[in-house]
C-alpha cells in the first residue's frame, strides 16, 4: 500500500524530469547528478584475471571486457574489489602461491596507475580516495581454499589487503560446503568456524557467495561482524543454488548485512536457466570454443565466455536478459532485506552481461532506473555503495574490539 | 696508502694515551661505555629467534634460561633493534616453501603484536628511530635464502609488503638462482633470474644480503645492485678461513660500494682454532648431527640445542679449544682497520650459532662497547658500529626504492 502511493508520487516526478532533461543516452540530469555524486562500490570483478598475462593495461580503455579505468570514470565506478581467484580443485601450497601472484598483478596495477588508482582497506579510504579523484581498488580472495587450512596463511593475505574472503568457490573446501557441490562438512566445519572468528578479529569481510545454504547459517551464527554475499542474486526471481532465499536475505539483513546483485544472466534469469538446462549441448559448445581459443588462460576464458554467450543469443539459440532484471533483483531484495541491505556485486569480467550492462560505462542506467522506480536519492545512495562501507566500517570496528579484548 | 694508515695510528694511539693519562680511570671508561651503550640504537641484524616461536612453547616476554633472545635480555643489553630471521630449510623449494614463509612472517607479527607494549615492526631506518624515541624495541624482518620466493619475483614483492626488508640470496645450499658458499657452484654465481631478483630487491627497497653466498654471487651482485650491500652475519676469513666469512678483498669491495659487514658471533666463524679442530672432528659431527635430526624431526630449536650441548662437552673433553667473545671486537676491529668504521657492525646469529664463551646471550652485549672504547675507538664511530651503519644503508636503500618506484 505505502509502495503504491510511493510509486505514484515518484512516477509523477519521475514524468517532469523525463519531459525536461532527459539526455540521449536515456539518462536524466537529476539520475546524472546523484550517481556522479555518489560512491558507487562493485563487490565482485574478476579483471584480476586478465592482469595475469602480462598484456592488459588497466589504464587503456580495452574493447573487451568490462572493466579499465577510462570506462570506470565514464560510470563512475568509484571502489572496486578485484577478485583473487583459482579454481576450487587447485589446493594445497599452489593454491596459496598463486593467489599471492593475484595479489601481486593487482597490487603492481595500482602502483602503475598512482593518478588514477590507489589501494584501499578501510571504508575510510575508500572515501579519500574519492575525495582525492581516484579509484579506490580493492581485494577479496574468492574462495577459502586459497588459505590451505592455515590461518598464517589468511592473515599473511589480510597483512595484503584483502579485505573479504568467499568461504569456498564452486567446490566445497576443505572446511566449508558450496551451494554447487555435494555436502560433506554440514556447513562450516569447527576449523571453518575458527577461520571466520579469525576473519572478524582481522576485518576481513565473511563472504558467503557461492556457499551452501547450511554454510550460510553457520557463518551467520559463528560471525560477530555482519556477513556480505560479494555477488549473489534473488531465488525467488531466478532459481539457482548461488542465489539467496528470501529468508537468507531476511536473516542476513536483521544481522547488518548486505546482499551484492550479481549481473550474471544466469542468476538473473529463470529463463535463461532454463534455456542453458534444456539443451545442455549450448553451454558444452560454448565450452569448447572457448577452451579452443584461451586454452588455461583464464582471464580469456572469462571475457570469450561472455563474447560467444552474446552470439547464441544474438543467433536466437539463448534467451536475450535486458539489464532491467538486475533492478527486479535488486527490487526484490530490497523487499525481503530491507534498502540497508543491499547493493552491487556485479560480476564484471568473470561472467555473462545483460543486455544494457555490458561495461562498467553503463553503471548510470541503474541510478536512473531506481529513481524511476520510485526510490529516494538516499535509498539509491546506499545501494550504490553507501550499504557496503557501512559493513565495512562496522567490520573494522569489531576487529578493533575483538584486538583490544583482553586474551585469555 | 701504508703511509695514511701508519699516521692515523700514531695519531690515534697518541690521543688514546692522553686520554688514559689524564682523564679516565678503568672505572670512567666503562662509566662511559655504559652510557654511550644505552643511549645508543643498538641494532643486530640476524637472530633466529623465530625458530623458537614456532615451538609454540616460547614466550618472547620472559627471560628464558635457553637461548639468547628476550625481551627481558635485549633490555639487559640495551639491544633496541632486531632483524628476526625468516628461515626455513633450503632443501624445502616452490609453494611450500612460500607457505612456510609466510607462516614464519606471521609468527614474527602475531608476537610483535602481542607484545606490543614493548616491540614494534620497523620496516624503514625512520621507524627504528622512533620506537628508539618511543624506549620501545624496533623489530625487522630478514629473509635467509632466496629459495623462499619460490623461484617467482613476485614472492619478492609480497615479502616486501609484508615487512621484510632484507633478503640472504642463497643459504646453506645453492637455490634456483644464485650460488651458495657451502654448495657446488651450479650457476657461476648468479643466474640472469638471479639479478633479475637483485634489481626486484632494490626496487622493493629490500636489502641484499650476500652472507652464506659464493664469492662470485657476491660480485655478482655487488655490479648489480644499485643500493649498498649488507652481509648480515658474516666475519673475516683472514682471521678464520671458512668459506662463510669475508676475505679482505670481498671486505674492500663491499666498503667501496658503501656496504657493511655484521660480524657473525659463531665459534667457527670467530676463531681460526676452533674451527680447524672442528674440522678435524667434522665427521663426528655430522654422524651426530644426522642422530640429532633423527631424534628432532623438524624441530630445529631441539637439534640447535643438542649440537651446542655436543660442541660444550667436546670443549670440555679437550677436543675442541674455548672461544672468548673478544674475538668479536677482534673482527670487528680488523674490518675498522681494513675499510674504516663506516663498514661494519653485528650480525650476532643469535638463536642460531654457538656463541662464544663471554657472550652467552645478548644481555652482554655492552661489554662490547666498552672493549671498543678502552681499544680508543671514538664514541661516534662506536655509534656506527652498534648500528649507525646499517640506518645509513636503510636511507640509501629506501631513497632508491623510491625512485625506481615512481618508473612505471
């Protein structure tokens, strides 16, 4: 009832703007104005990936992929978190020596681009950085893996600057089952507890993206600091096990959390779902040709599997997802969280873009689509990034509580 | 050249004898040293201190009647800054090696941290002298052997990040990449991976230490590097001839270049005696040293312990001659006379070597500024040799870090 009459006063406003100062690419000034004005913070990029080769400038504007510092600027993509990644089934010490190499290439893009880009941990620094002009970069370890069952291990990556950790990728590890393996440890087992207790006294966001649901309520139970999903969508609108329930997000949110939407046209899209489900041959050729072209290169991997996931759906063969989905999901997660509680994990680079979103340039569409749906300029504020430098800032609080308790 | 020595002995002689005559009894001279010893940055470069911390056993807060490192003790001897030494096994190479590393890493910051009402990470000579000002102790970081980069430039960065701010190019035994003393020459000194690393360290502004490295690495490295080197626990093999120490040439050559040699406190190192009957008896040894490792596992504070309880038992059986601790300042005082006081200082190998008879732990280490005064040295030259040199070489390593820094 309150929504309607929301909708209606906003719609209304929403009709004056559209009439007087809509620009060409179908953004109005007043969207323009709150999404530059704003800090807008991504939870989730794999452009790691493409650091590794040793060929890619993040300071050149590329015409693949989603993610360089020119089209950061263009949509005003102020904090970024560069996702530290290798498959689940590396593990033991090369698990731990390549994510220290990730860390390294993002470390070494910020060091090579000190007028654009600086390192961030804090929420605190995130804001400098924005008053300084730059870009606020950041890291999160996707996947618990990458700590080899040794906490010196995650706290050398903390001492980094990795400031979330995912608890386990697509496979479980070896303390924490995933949303997309068979469980074995019934959610977090008493070692992945201790990791989590860890990750609070050390500030490192629990991330429960890719867990299993019974991970998500351990870590939940377990975790004095509030959990963020770095990348994950709503169940209810799109039924894959890596999005969340609405009683997920329910309970995550009473605990100060916030669930980042995931861009991923699989997540977002129950009929993209069910295309990719009906004919499983799509996604094996897709496979092929992309393992035909990068071989093991993952970055290239990534960005072709987006590149030929477009041309099946230009071809008819995959359902066309238009970027307003990400709105429904956002919309829908707002209902079951509450507008504290969620904000923007996209997954740039590291998966298919909907239509309308190919590229960190488009970030404006989504400010401008929320106004026209009726939500405050400060309810878009915190959704953009307002939500998750709260969390932070909350996190880093009870690390410096958990460090000044008296040990026992 | 003998003409310039020879005057600036009579010199000094003659003001050490008026000195004696009219203004200093035995009493005043160490009057003196004690108050030129405590207010000095007393700075040791290598003790293996973190072999015991990961024990799990050893508590860096109390006075140990073992070893030679504790807060306590370092207070007693006025040692207010301390490189901890990050070693582990040079048969241990690749991934494992990293994580094993880091764990050290961490073991050095997680006790720093819980005694930070008396330790502080130091990482630039700045920061020594702060914690000097703030009466706390200043702990650094060295790295023992370039086989735990994991033969990957990266680790250098990381290690650099994580604090630590001087790396031994090789141990024991050869790495991938630059030979060691006391292995088969494999790589004719450096590898161009090898001085590829060199230039990394200086980039990184992290130390490059050449003790435990063949002479040629030491050249090697002596044209490659752009920033002075160090030998963080090495002495002169002019007094004793073992393939660790410095022959007086290496000595000039590091000088020339601005270096600085820490004399290394080890028996066989300090006297030309012991380690002769050493030698003799080496087999014996070995074959003991093989049952100790048996007994020990990996334990390398249990095997340290029952190798000096050995060398004790065979001192007092006769087969092995007492070593005074003044065979310290008497290497000390052969580099002053060599290279000047600009070129030496102490790299004790506390934790990790059998220290000679008068210097049992580092509670006694003002007697050595006290036998450097009564030598005549200078108070300020004394200054230098307690740890003066080494802060010059951190300010020129530091200034070019920064600079190779800024080049992208």
């Amino acid at each position: 009832m309150v929504r309607a009459i929301l909708c209606a006063g906003a719609c209304a406003a929403a009709g004056v703007l559209l009439a007087g100062a809509m620009k060409a690419d179908g953004i109005s000034e007043k969207a323009r104005k709150l999404h530059f004005s704003s800090i807008v913070v991504d939870t989730h990029d794999d452009t790691t990936q493409r650091f590794l080769d040793g060929n890619f400038d993040l300071g050149a504007r590329s015409s693949t992929g989603s993610i360089d510092i020119p089209r950061m600027r263009e949509g005003n993509l102020s904090a970024i978190f560069f996702s530290i990644w290798i498959p689940s089934k590396v593990t033991g010490p090369e698990a731990v020596d390549r994510a220290l190499v990730q860390i390294d290439a993002v470390r070494e893009q910020v060091r090579k681009h000190p007028n654009d880009v600086v390192l961030a941990t804090t929420a605190a620094e995130i804001r400098e950085a924005r008053k300084q002009g730059k870009i606020a970069a950041l890291m999160g370890v996707e996947g618990g893996h990458m700590i080899n069952s040794d906490l010196g291990v995650l706290r050398s990556y903390a001492a980094l600057g990795v400031r979330y950790m995912t608890l386990t990728h697509s496979g479980n590890d070896e303390w924490a089952d995933s949303s997309t393996d068979k469980a074995v440890h019934n959610g977090l087992s008493e070692f992945g507890k201790d990791v989590v207790r860890e990750m609070n006294r050390l500030g490192v966001m629990v991330d429960i993206s890719h867990v299993s649901d019974k991970t998500f309520y351990d870590a939940l139970e377990v975790s004095k600091a509030p959990l963020i999903a770095s990348h994950s969508s709503c169940r209810a609108i799109c039924d894959a096990p890596r999005n969340m329930t609405d009683q997920m997000m329910k309970d995550l949110g009473a605990k100060g959390g916030v669930v980042q939407i995931n861009y991923h046209v699989g997540f977002l899209s129950q009929e993209f779902r069910n295309a990719e489900k009906a004919d499983p041959e799509i996604n094996k050729a897709i496979s092929a040709r992309v393992m035909e072209r990068c071989g093991d290169n993952e970055g290239c991997q990534l960005i072709e599997g987006d590149r030929i996931t477009r041309e099946y759906v230009a071809q008819g063969k995959l359902p066309r997802v238009d970027f307003a989905k990400i709105i429904e999901h956002i919309d829908h997660a707002v209902k079951a969280a509450g507008v504290d509680h969620v904000g923007l994990g996209s997954d740039f680079d590291g998966a298919n873009m909907p239509y309308g979103m190919e590229d960190a340039t488009k970030l404006p569409a989504i400010t401008e689509a929320l106004l026209q749906r009726g939500y405050s300029e400060g309810d878009v504020k915190k959704i953009l990034g307002e939500n998750t430098l709260r969390v932070m800032a909350e996190v880093e609080r009870v690390s410096r509580e958990l460090n000044s308790a008296p040990k026992k | 050249m003998r003409r310039v020595l020879a005057f600036l002995c009579v010199s000094v002689c003659l003001s050490a004898g008026f000195f004696f005559a009219f203004s200093a009894s035995a009493d005043d001279i160490a009057e003196r040293a004690k108050k030129l010893h405590f207010s000095s940055i007393v700075l040791d470069t290598h003790a293996d201190t973190p072999q015991r911390m990961l024990t799990g056993k050893f508590d860096l807060g109390k006075r140990d009647t073992e070893g030679h490192v504790d807060i306590p003790r370092m207070r007693e001897g006025g040692l207010n800054a301390q490189f901890f030494s990050i070693f582990i096994s040079g048969r241990i190479l690749g991934p494992p090696a990293i994580q094993q590393a880091c764990d050290q890493i961490d073991i050095v910051r997680q006790n720093i941290q819980q005694h930070n009402k008396n330790l502080m990470l130091a990482t630039t000579a700045e920061e020594i002298r702060r914690a000097h000002a703030q009466g706390k102790i200043a702990i650094l970081m060295g790295m023992e052997g370039g086989h735990m980069i994991g033969n990957d430039i990266h680790m250098v960065r990381n290690y650099a990040r994580l604090g630590v701010r001087y790396m031994t190019l090789a141990h024991f035994y050869n790495d991938e990449w630059a030979d060691s003393s006391t292995d088969k020459p494999a790589h004719n000194g450096l590898t161009d991976f090898g001085k590829e690393v060199v230039r990394e360290m200086n980039r990184q502004g992290m130390l490059v230490d050449i003790s435990h490295v063949s002479d040629k690495t030491f050249y090697d490295a002596l044209e490659v590097s752009r920033v002075p080197l160090i030998a963080s626990h090495s002495s002169v093999r002019a007094i004793s001839n073992h393939p660790r120490n410095m022959s007086d040439d290496m000595i000039k050559a590091l000088a020339a270049k601005g270096g600085v040699i820490q004399v290394n406190y080890e028996r066989n190192y300090l006297s030309e005696e012991y380690r002769a009957a050493f030698a003799t008896i080496a087999g014996d040894v070995s074959r003991m040293e093989e049952k100790f490792k048996k007994e020990c596992g990996d334990d390398n504070v249990c095997i340290g312990k029952a190798e000096i309880k050995l060398t004790r038992d065979l001192t007092d059986a006769g087969k092995l001659p007492h070593v005074s601790w003044e065979k310290i300042v008497e290497h000390i005082d052969h580099v002053v006379k060599l290279v000047g006081p600009e070129h030496v200082g102490m790299g004790s190998d506390f934790d990790g070597a059998d220290m000679p008879e008068g210097l049992e732990d580092c509670s006694k280490l003002p007697k050595i500024t006290e036998a450097l005064l009564r030598k005549g040295y200078k108070e300020d030259d004394i200054r230098k040799i307690l740890g003066g040199n080494i802060l010059r070489v951190m300010e020129q390593s530091e200034k070019v870090s920064k600079e190779m820094q800024a080049v992208q």
